[in-house]
C-alpha cells in the first residue's frame, strides 16, 4: 500500500495547491471561525433582521446560483445571497455561530449530523438532487480513468476528501477502479469542488475529477455513479435562522418541477422515491 497520499506541487508559485496536514487543517479552522464571526457581525450591523436570505452551498451549486437566486425571487420576492464553500467547512462555521438560513450541502449525511448536533431543523431536511462525478482535462484526450496512469499527467485535482463529498467520491471511484494507490502521489487537493476544477483549468493540474456541474459543458466526461456511492444533495433550515418561514420556502422551492428543470439543465440528477423524507435509505 502506498501511504504517502496527495502531495502539493513542487512550485513556488503554486502554493495553492496544499495537501492535508496539521497546518492546513488549523489553518482552515481559523479562516473558518473569522468568517463566521464576520457573517455574524455584518448581520448585527443591518439592523433586526437580515436584509436576504442567507444559503450556505456545496460549492458544486456555483453555476446554478444566478438561475436559482432569479427563479426563487420571481416566486416569492425575497432575495437570496450564496455563500460557497466545501460541505463540511460550511457545516463548521454553522456550528460556529454563522448567520446562515438554509444549508446545502452535497451529502445528505452532513446534513444529518447537523440535525444531530442541534444545528439543522430536522423536519426540514430534503434531498433535492444527486450528484455525479465528471473527469477534465484542459488538454483534452483524457477519457478514462485509466488514461491518467500516463507519465504525461503529473498531477490530478479533487477536493478535499476530509470535508468535500465529491472528494470522497472521486477516492471511492478510484478505488473501485483498482487506481487509487497506483495514483495516490498524483493527487492534489482542492478545498472544494470548485477550487479543484481551478487548479485543472489553470494548468496547475493536468486533469480533474469534480462534481458533474462544473464540467458538462466544458468536454468533460461524466462517470458510472455506480463507481461511488450516491452524492444525495441535501439541504435544511438552520435552528438559528431567524427566517424560518422564508428558509422553508426555499426548500420546497428547490423540489419543486420548475427548478428541477433548472438543475437537470445544469448537471445534476432528480432525486428518487426512496429520497422522500422519512425514508430509510438503503
């Protein structure tokens, strides 16, 4: 077994590019902990009550903001402002104390874990979506998993596994593909989705492996789901929010047939009968 992992590249100028360690880690922590107490602030200052509604997203959402935030205002007139961000960094500054009103992550199971901790009201929690992984490369010509075994790729981004599903995904379909150790000293992280797809476009990675919504459109290849197991895009009402009923409607907003259209055209997929609230889930 290979157990050096995901290492950065060997470049000044690429610092961004930062594997998991005691400093990135507490590093993230603190970043985390200023931005919450800004949110919280920036609340406090605008007076009782928050001028929009405030919705942490699981940065593969990025490309669906704009269609979202419009559809969302045409229906209801209230505002929405996105924060982006990686599931589990997300799921942190609320616990932390930030301002948020709904929160979507891309796994239904941090999602949970909120309810657990009496941060997320639990019969508000719905899955919206599922996701799917999808490989890039800027070069082209990288189609399979396999073809990043070619001396030619140096480096290959995913996020974060540590606290980004679609990380942990892109491990579990390297794993299931019999490649993970024999690429593991390739891997390069991003802190989410989002900064992974940079890394690859910016040519400080040769290819990606990311959520499906940041490459349908870009030539990129979609992946078997049954390669990991199924990325359930959930989201719920934070117990904190003090705009409960607008952060409800936003959540049956997001099942609704018209904004299912929305994140189908955008790359995600309609969620199943068993993904109805109060179903186990096999």
């Amino acid at each position: 077994m290979n157990s050096r992992g995901p290492a950065s590249v060997d470049s000044r100028n690429q610092l961004s590019l930062i594997p998991v360690s005691k400093f990135s880690a507490a590093l993230s922590r603190c970043l985390n902990a200023i931005l919450a107490l800004s949110l919280t602030i920036g609340v406090l200052c605008a007076g009782q009550q928050p001028p929009t509604l405030l919705v942490a997203a699981a940065a593969d959402l990025a490309p669906l903001q704009d269609d979202l935030r419009e559809a969302f205002y045409k229906v209801s007139g209230e505002r929405v402002t996105f924060v982006l961000g990686s599931s589990g960094m997300l799921a942190r500054q609320i616990q932390q104390g930030a301002p948020y009103d709904v929160y979507l992550s891309a796994n239904e199971s941090f999602v949970q874990d909120a309810v657990r901790s009496g941060h997320i009201v639990a019969d508000t929690v719905r899955v919206y979506a599922h996701g799917r992984l999808g490989l890039w490369s800027k070069r082209g010509g990288t189609r399979t998993l396999k073809d990043l075994l070619d001396s030619s790729i140096r480096h290959i981004a995913i996020a974060n596994p540590a606290h980004a599903p679609y990380g942990m995904a892109a491990r579990e379909a390297l794993e299931n593909q019999g490649l993970l150790d024999l690429l593991s000293e390739k891997l390069v992280l991003g802190e989410n989705v989002r900064q992974a797809f940079q890394l690859a476009e910016s040519g400080n990675a040769d290819a990606v492996i990311t959520a499906w919504t940041l490459l349908f459109d870009k030539g990129g290849v979609l992946l078997p789901e049954s390669w990991h197991r199924p990325i359930r895009q959930a989201g719920g009402a934070v117990v904190a929010s003090r705009r409960r009923r607008s952060a409800e409607e936003f959540l049956n907003f997001l099942t609704s047939p018209a904004v299912r259209e929305i994140l189908k055209r955008k790359g995600l997929f309609p969620p199943t009968p068993s993904d109805a609230p109060g179903r186990r889930r096999p």
